[in-house]
C-alpha cells in the first residue's frame, strides 16, 4: 500500500510518500515540501498549493491520502489556514476517487513514538529510525507528513477497503447528481 500523508499548511505544506510491505516493512518514496507565496491573496495560495498537491497525486500515485486532522486551542487564524489547506487535499483526493484517512496529532504521535505527548524532536527521531533514513528531512512539516503515512499504516489498514468502497460510491452518486442536473 502507497500512503501519501499531507501534513496541510497554507505557508508550508509537507508531503511525504511511504510504500509498505505488510505492517512492518515501511519504506520512503518521497518526502518534499510545498511553499505558497506568502504576499499572494489567499485564493491564489489556494490555487498553488491545488497545483503541487495535484502534481504530487498524479507523480507517487497513492493508495490512500492521509490528511492530519486540523486542531488548535490557541491561534483561530493558524487553523484556519491549516483547515484551508486540509480541504484542498481532501477535495482532491475526493475528485481522484483516492480514500482519505483524518489522524490527529496525538493519534500520529501514539502510533509513531508510542505516546500521544511526544514532542516533534521524538516523532522526528523515531520516523528517522522506522524508515531506516540516514538523516532526519527538514523542515519539521516534512517529518510530521511521513509520520501521518506511518500512522496510516499501522492504524488504517483495516478501514482502507471500506473507504475505498464509500469513496467510489460518492463519486458515483456524484456523476450521477451532475448528469440529472445538467438534463
């Protein structure tokens, strides 16, 4: 199973692609970052990151996309972005029939160091270790994204076939709303 995970930002997007052999033989196939313009209006960050994340989709071909699952406490705005961008991955995903797994930070923490309070240091340094890597990949968002197809490995095999049969669902009723629309 090819799992490409999106750690989703508006700023910086990480990406990484990890193939694998049964639960425990996981490998990297790619791991990159997406930077929007920083002085653009939203729309046109939006349209950026569409553009890479769609290049990224057609390129590794995954099987399933996994996404984290927005969460903040603090700062409205950061989520916002973050959810913003999330949703252009997930609307992808849905329009390239590609199931979509939500891990939550503490989630992709608990499956990757073995506690849902690890700091980014630990994850950094166990998805090192797991994916027999010779360095760390930098920037963090980068590390966080190879933890998210990590977790889905491990946490999400057991569900891959029933979203993969909802997601194809969708589609079709999808098709079929439009065409009766259109009639």
């Amino acid at each position: 199973m090819r799992v490409l995970g999106i750690d989703p930002g508006l700023t910086r997007c990480g990406l990484g692609v990890v193939d694998g052999k049964g639960s425990q033989i996981l490998t990297m196939i790619e791991v990159g970052i997406i930077r929007t313009t920083v002085d653009a209006p939203l729309e046109i960050r939006l349209l950026e990151l569409e553009a890479q994340i769609l290049q990224w989709i057609e390129r590794v071909n995954p099987d399933v996309i996994a996404v984290e699952r927005v969460f903040s406490q603090l700062n409205v705005r950061t989520a916002m972005a973050t959810g913003q961008a999330a949703g252009v991955a997930l609307l992808l995903a849905a329009k390239a029939g590609i199931p979509v797994a939500m891990h939550t930070p503490s989630e992709v923490k608990a499956a990757v160091t073995g506690s849902g309070r690890a700091d980014k240091k630990q994850v950094a340094m166990m998805v090192q270790k797991l994916l027999r890597l010779d360095s760390i990949p930098k920037p963090v968002d980068t590390t966080d994204a190879l933890a998210l197809a990590i977790c889905h490995h491990w946490r999400g095999v057991g569900e891959n076939k029933m979203q993969l049969a909802l997601s194809q669902e969708k589609v079709r009723l999808s098709s079929r709303t439009l065409k009766a629309a259109s009639s």
